[in-house]
C-alpha cells in the first residue's frame, strides 16, 4: 500500500473525505455537521457576515447562484 499513502481500507463516509485533506484545510466546518477534526481552525462558514447580506438584498439568496473565486474552501459560499 506505500504506493498509495492516502489508501484507505475505511467505509466511504463524508468525514473520511475530509480526513484525506488532513492538514490542509483552513476552514473549520460548522460544529453541528459533526465533521471538524480535520478541518482548520478558520469560521468561515458561520460568519455572520453572510447572513447579515442575506437580510439586506432584495430576496435573499433565494433563486440566485454563485461563483466562488476565493481562496479557501467555499466557507463564504
């Protein structure tokens, strides 16, 4: 298996993804998804930045789509 380190013999699960990525992420997933021992200490995913834009453009973000350019993980997104 040394020629593939980042085999793993595991049952796919959303935490065993992440678990691939170990180290290298920047955002931290919301703590109710229960999936943040492999992800970095950066909230980005509960700014509430984000929420406080929701309430201030017409419709909130119902019907709209978005293309994230950042650098990150999407956290904003």
């Amino acid at each position: 298996m040394s020629d593939f380190p980042n085999f793993f013999l595991q049952a796919p699960t959303a935490q065993n993804a992440l678990d691939l990525f170990k180290g290298e992420w920047s955002t931290r997933l919301p703590d109710a998804t229960g999936l943040v021992a492999s992800t970095g200490p950066v909230r980005a995913c509960e700014d509430y930045r984000v929420h406080w834009f929701e309430k201030h453009i017409p419709g909130g973000y119902a019907g709209k789509r978005v293309l994230e350019l950042g650098p990150l993980e999407a956290g904003h997104s």
